[in-house]
C-alpha cells in the first residue's frame, strides 16, 4: 500500500494532545515506522512517557528536547533565549523532512511555540509545504493557527470537560507528568 | 506523595481516545507504575500500538483484549457472543481492580460497550465504586454515559474538526492501525 504522509494537528484547551501524538508514535513504533518527536517547548522537564519511549528496543525512534521548559515556571530565561531555542528547533525539523530519515515527525507543542510569539504561522507552513509526500507529520499544542488547521489533514481537538485541579486535586505521577 | 487515584474518561467522536490512554500508559511505566489494559471492543485485531507496548521491557504493563472485534467488520459474531465476551471483561475488571496488583486500569473501549447495550451504565458505575483510592482508572470510548461523567475527575471531549477519510484518502499504517 502506498503511503499518503498525513499533516495531523491536536490541538484544543484539554488534556492529551502531547499524550496521544506519543500514543501515535507508540503505534508507528509497532508498525516499523522511524518517527522523530522534536519538542519545542519541555525543554528542562523530564516526562515518563519520553523514559518509556526510550526504553523501546532499536534505534527507530528519537527524541529531541528543544526550547526552555517556557510554559512551566520562570525560569529567568528571557524571551530573546526562547526564541533562539524555538529557531534551532524549526532548523533541526526543517533538515530532518528533507532527511528522509524519518516517517513520522511529530513537532511538539509547535502551536504553542507560534501562540507565545517564538515562531511565526509561516515558520509552521514553510514545514508542512516542504513535507515530502510520503511522511506523516503531527503538530500539537492548543490554540492551532487557522492556516495550520487549513493545510491539515486530520484535525482533533481535545476540551476540557473536567479536571481535577477544580476539585482540589494534586497534579499526579504517571498522570500528570 | 500520596497517591490519589483519579478516574480519568476520554470520550467523544473524534481520535485520540484510545491513543491518548495509551499515550497515558506509557508515561505511567516511564514512572514506574504498574499497568492494566483491558480492551472491550477490539479483540481480534492487531495494533501498532500494543506490539510496541509489548516491547516495553519488564512485566509492569499487561494487555488483556476481551470482546469480539464488534466494531470493525461484521464477522458474524452473534450479539450474545458479543456480551458474553463483554460480561468476561467486566468480571476481570472487577478481580483486577480489587487484586491491588496495578496502579493504572485502562478500560478501553468500556464506554462503547455499554452504548451497544453489551453492558449496563450500572456495571460501570460498579467499578467506578469499588475501585481503590489510589488506583488510576482510565475509561475511553465515545458516547461516556452522563452519570459516568459526573463521577470522573478528568473528563475529555476528542472532537473531529477534521478527518482524511473525508478527502478519499484511506487508513495509513501506522496512523489508523
């Protein structure tokens, strides 16, 4: 069967966009894909699921931690650091499409990278205009740019309907993090 | 910390429930939690996604897939069939979730079991009572019946805003299956 290389976006204020594009690669993974996951924003947290992906045996999935761990805490990092970050990380992804080195790219919370201003909306179409036909690429991160949503094929968004936070609750290991 | 056992449900039409709880095993075994996949619907099929769970080294993480494959393709299965084998899963769930031998049960596919009438909202509403304060209980398939939402602490909606099917391109490997 040929392979139609799908643009993916999950996006929306809930949880799971980041959780189940790596579900995503898990399922690749399976499939005998090769997948890339270059993630622009969680640059200094340690997740995980990255500790279990990098425990599938082979070298058929790699991970790049790009960016300055931004959404979580002030760091002191200033914006000028994030946007330098954000640019080598849009570098790495723009090299490794036309690598053919991979099936499956999934840039992590790149949405999120064009809503705090560390990457522009045509940064993002640049990518997917120069995706070669056959590979899969996944963009996360909530508050999708309307241009992204255009050009995609498979668009998801995940809402928030409840979360524990409300009742009280504590973020939690293997949940939350 | 203390763990605080959250009842987590995936629902609504879009991808990404199954995948995201996956997604959500896999970071609960990079952090050391032991995890139980109980899968209602898809039980004669093979997924990416499990081969690679599978992989994952170490006995932490089990796969039980109970049901007949009811969703996918007529294969002549009888409904009977169908909730005898959903009724199975059930009991199982039951045992396992008292057994205190996992931290994390993911009931995939539960909520579509009990909109084609192979279970009772009730038998949900059952497990969801007796589970252990600290287990994590993760519940996915559309249609998440209201009072199985009212007893969730984190509850998201996957909407489609967008699918390939939808401009003639068909399922790709590695991304439907």
């Amino acid at each position: 069967m040929k392979t139609t290389g799908l643009i993916i976006v999950n996006t929306g204020n809930g949880k799971g966009k980041t959780t189940a594009a790596l579900g995503l690669a898990l399922r690749a993974w399976g499939q005998k894909l090769r997948i890339l996951i270059i993630q622009f924003i969680k640059g200094n947290t340690s997740y995980g699921e990255l500790e279990a992906l990098a425990a599938l045996p082979g070298n058929r999935l790699q991970i790049y931690q790009m960016g300055e761990g931004f959404t979580r805490k002030n760091t002191g990092v200033e914006q000028a650091d994030h946007i330098k970050a954000a640019q080598k990380a849009l570098e790495k992804a723009y090299a490794e499409e036309l690598s053919h080195s991979w099936d499956m790219i999934i840039l992590d919370e790149i949405n999120y990278a064009v809503k705090f201003n560390l990457l522009k909306t045509d940064d993002v179409l640049k990518i997917i205009k120069n995706k070669p036909p056959e590979l899969h690429l996944v963009l996360t991160g909530r508050d999708a740019a309307a241009p992204v949503i255009e050009k995609a094929d498979l668009v998801t968004e995940m809402t928030e309907i409840k979360h524990p936070y409300k009742k009280g609750i504590k973020a939690q290991k293997g949940i939350e993090f």
